[in-house]
C-alpha cells in the first residue's frame, strides 16, 4: 500500500470518513453516550475540526489515519450544545451533555493535548499510528511547546504499548467510577512526554 507522509488536516470530502475512523476507534468508549452509530456519525462528521488533526492518506486519497489535538484555539472534536441538540434533541442534550463534560480535558500552558489517533482497521500494522504520534510531536514542537500529552484508557494496551515506545510516561491514573458501565473503561492514564 502507498501511503503519503503525514498532512496537516484532512480534505473536505474525507469528512465523513474521518468521522467513521474516530467513531471505530472511540466508539466503545463513547458508544453509551452518542450511539447509535448513524447518530453519533451524523454528530460527529460536521464538528471536526481538520486545523486540529493530523492525517495519513493513500496515493489515491483514501484517508487512512488521523491525529486530533486540541489547544487553546479548537479541538478535532469540538462541538456544543446547539450540535448536540441538532442531532438528538432537547431530551437527549441533558444528559449526555453533562457526562461527555466528565470527559473533557483542559488545555495547559506548553502542552499540545492529543485529542486521539485512529487508523482503518485494514491499514493497522503499517506504522501508521506510530507515523501520525511521531507528526504530532513535531507539530509540538513547531508550535514551541515543551510536551505533549494524551490519555489512553485501560481497554488499549496495544495503544499504551505505542505510547511507552514512543517515549510517553506515565504521569496519573484516573478511576471513572461509578460511571465504568457507561463508559466501557476502568481508568484513564494521563501520559506525558516532552519534546
């Protein structure tokens, strides 16, 4: 497979795909709050942000892998309660707003916050993920930040396991209880490294 280096953002028309690649990587985490899949897909494809992302693509323009970030400016998810409300009403606003707020994590001064990587499940193995972390490290560094930090949750040690070779330390461990059903996770590590 061809794939091209990694680009700032993703095109227009691979809108919809970049939605389907972090609903297949985060939907078991967020399944609960914006499931269905066609309603979380039909929430989530006009909020992303692509100033706040990474992608890989192959030669034919197939997106491939994304990276979100998020900053003082934006986030690749962004989005609030009118988008919410859009999609599943004023009944489903109140209570999904403030369990995805449970979510949400602040910006700090000299850290780029990763807002996730997903990549298809047929181009997982080729280095893409490991490619789109090492481009965000270097966006990092391009925006004079000292570190970048992420989160992994404990149902992806195949993600954690990147991290780790990245050079990622592991600063903190978040419980989620009592809210672990809705969730589909146990803990969140909060995972560091400076660049």
């Amino acid at each position: 497979m061809n794939i091209s280096p990694p680009q700032p953002g993703f095109q227009e028309h691979q809108r919809a795909d970049a939605a389907a690649l972090f609903w297949q990587a985060f939907g078991g985490k967020l399944g609960r709050l914006l499931g269905p899949e066609k309603k979380a897909l039909a929430f989530l494809a006009p909020i992303l942000d692509p100033t706040h992302c990474l992608s890989v693509s192959n030669t034919n323009g197939q997106l491939l892998g994304i990276a979100g970030f998020k900053t003082a400016d934006g986030a690749l998810v962004g989005g609030g309660t009118a988008d919410l409300r859009k999609v599943y009403g004023i009944a489903g606003l109140l209570w999904r707003a403030p369990l995805l707020s449970m979510l949400e994590r602040e910006v700090e001064p000299g850290l780029l916050l990763m807002d996730g990587i997903a990549v298809r499940p047929d181009a997982r193995g080729l280095g893409i993920g490991a490619t789109l972390l090492d481009a965000v490290l270097e966006e990092a560094k391009h925006r004079k930040l000292n570190a970048v930090r992420l989160d992994v949750i404990d149902t992806n040690p195949r993600a954690r396991a990147l991290y780790e070779r990245r050079g990622f330390v592991a600063k903190d461990t978040q419980d989620v209880f009592p809210f672990r059903w809705l969730f589909g996770f146990s803990t969140a590590t909060r995972m560091e490294r400076l660049v």
